[in-house]
C-alpha cells in the first residue's frame, strides 16, 4: 500500500468513527479531479447526517464560513426546448451546471439572457427556444455521477455535455462552499482555484431572497 493510499484509509477511518459516513467512489472522484487540477486552497468537510435540517445560518458555523452567503450549490438544469441527441453545443446547451448561492434565488429570465449571450449578437437565438427545468434524476446521475445534495462541477461523469455557469454574485466571496460528491461531504474553495480549474462562465442568473 503507497503511502497516499495509507492515508486514505486512515480519512475514512477517521470519518466513519466520528460521523458514522464514508468515503466513497463518487467523493474520491471529486477530490482526485480538484487535486489533479493542482487547486492548492480546496478543503474538504464532512458533515452530520442532521445537517440538512439545519437553517443555514448553523450550517455554515459548521462548515466555519463567513456568512451564508458563502454556501452554495450546484444544480443541473435540462433546456426542454434544445434538440436531445445533438452534439453538445456550449452556446446552446441541452443541459447547464448553474452554481449559486443558497441565499439567493435562480432567476430564469436572467439564465435564459445570459445563455443567449454567449453567442454572437446575430447569431443568437430566441428566448423562446429556452425553458430550463431542474434536469431529471436519470439525466443528473449520468452527467453529473452525483445523487441530490452531492452534486460537485468536479470529476462529473460527462463534464463535456454541460456548459458551467457560476453566478457572479459568488465571485465577490473570494472563498465558497459548495458539493464534495457525498452527501455529507462539503468542498471548500477560492474564487480564483475555480475559475482556473472549470473555466465556468460568470453570468448574473440570481437574486437573494
């Protein structure tokens, strides 16, 4: 056994005894990818299992964040007007990672804008071939690999059929939390280390609540 396999047998260890959770497939996954990236500031934090009936002010004491504002989450979301089957267009996608805070609210008009936006003035389409939902359990396992309230931009299953948008109201955080790929395991990182290690685009797509 190498001595970095060593140490993650110890992590998991450590993680079963003191939440009753493991490591699995999917949060190696996630963790390799932002370490392959070479994403010096990511951390990563497990959670209780109670954690989700928290108010978020609580959890983000937990996760020993700033405000809540620095919580976030990753949702796909399927454009029901695109052709399925196609090749992935990144201007006109099928399906879109949105990254934004829990404290604000995903504002369809501004994704479908700044959707369009990404082509050229002439060459954009009609709002009316947008209406973006919440992507399907079947279509987010296979793009994504990740099950509800794990979901991480990092070490996705198919990153090459999804177009990234991160809401330009994270940028300002300088650091954020966001999915790990388990459910009860958070993933800590700057600004900075995600826009190198995805490349998203940084659109406005919210508002706070």
């Amino acid at each position: 056994m190498t001595a970095l396999e060593t140490l993650e047998s110890r992590a998991e260890e450590l993680e079963k005894a003191h939440y009753g959770a493991q490591s699995d497939e999917s949060s190696r996954r996630a963790l390799k990818a932002v370490q392959a990236l070479g994403l010096y500031s990511a951390r990563t934090k497990w959670v209780p299992e109670a954690y989700y009936s928290w108010p978020l002010a609580q959890r983000a004491a937990c996760l020993g964040a700033p405000s809540v504002h620095h919580l976030c989450k990753s949702l796909l979301l399927d454009n029901k007007k695109a052709p399925a089957g196609r090749p992935h267009d990144p201007t006109f996608p099928k399906f879109v990672l949105v990254i934004l805070q829990y404290a604000a609210t995903l504002d369809t008009k501004l994704l479908v804008n700044a959707v369009r936006a990404l082509r050229p003035v002439k060459e954009r389409f009609d709002a009316s071939h947008f209406d973006f939902r919440i992507a399907a359990q079947a279509d987010n396992d296979r793009l994504t690999g990740y099950v509800h309230n794990s979901v991480t931009p990092f070490g996705m299953a198919q990153p090459e059929e999804v177009t990234i948008l991160l809401a330009q109201d994270i940028v300002p955080l300088h650091f954020f939390w966001m999915g790990g790929g388990h459910v009860h395991c958070k993933l800590g990182l700057s600004v900075a280390d995600c826009l190198q290690g995805l490349r998203p685009h940084v659109v406005a797509i919210s508002k706070p609540r």
